[in-house]
C-alpha cells in the first residue's frame, strides 16, 4: 500500500531550519529592503517566514528580478534548461554582492 502524501511544504522546517541563535523572526530591514528591477538576488528561504515563501527547489538559486508585483517581487530562475518565473516576497530574497 503507498503512504499517502502530506504536501510539499511538509518537510520545510526540518531541511530549513535556523542555527539556534540566530532563531526568530528577522529584522525590520529584510522585510522592507527594495529590489531594482534587473538586479540580481540570492533566494535564501526564511524559514520563520511562511508567507510568500518560493518551492524548496530554488533555495540557494539566483535570479534576476522582473518587477514588483505588490509586496511580492517576480524574479526569474534558471532551473535546468528551463527559465521558471517565482513569485517571492522580500524576507526570501538577498542581493547578491558583485
């Protein structure tokens, strides 16, 4: 008999998990941090954030931002071959130094 399946953010607290003292919610300046349009970003995954976070898939990805879609930002992702648009908020997003 196949186990039935819990979802795909099942497993996210446990492989995304917060060395112990750096637990909590983060700091007021990575949620309103601002992105330019065709910037570059890091997709770093919150884990005490569950709103607007992306698919485990793209964590440690980089990508670039298209635009700003109300809170959230669309950043576009290479996965493979394929170009895979996200639909992120900013608590999941780092700028990536150049």
């Amino acid at each position: 008999m196949v186990k039935k399946s819990k979802g795909s953010s099942f497993r996210t607290r446990n492989l995304l998990h917060k060395h112990p003292r750096k637990r909590g919610v983060p700091s007021l300046s990575r949620v309103l941090t601002e992105y330019e349009v065709d910037s570059k970003v890091n997709i770093i995954i919150e884990p005490s954030i569950q709103k607007g976070q992306p698919h485990r898939r793209f964590h440690g990805k980089t990508g670039v931002i298209l635009e700003k879609r109300g809170q959230a930002y669309l950043v576009q992702v290479t996965d493979g071959n394929s170009q895979k648009k996200i639909t992120t908020r900013p608590e999941h997003l780092r700028a990536q130094s150049e």
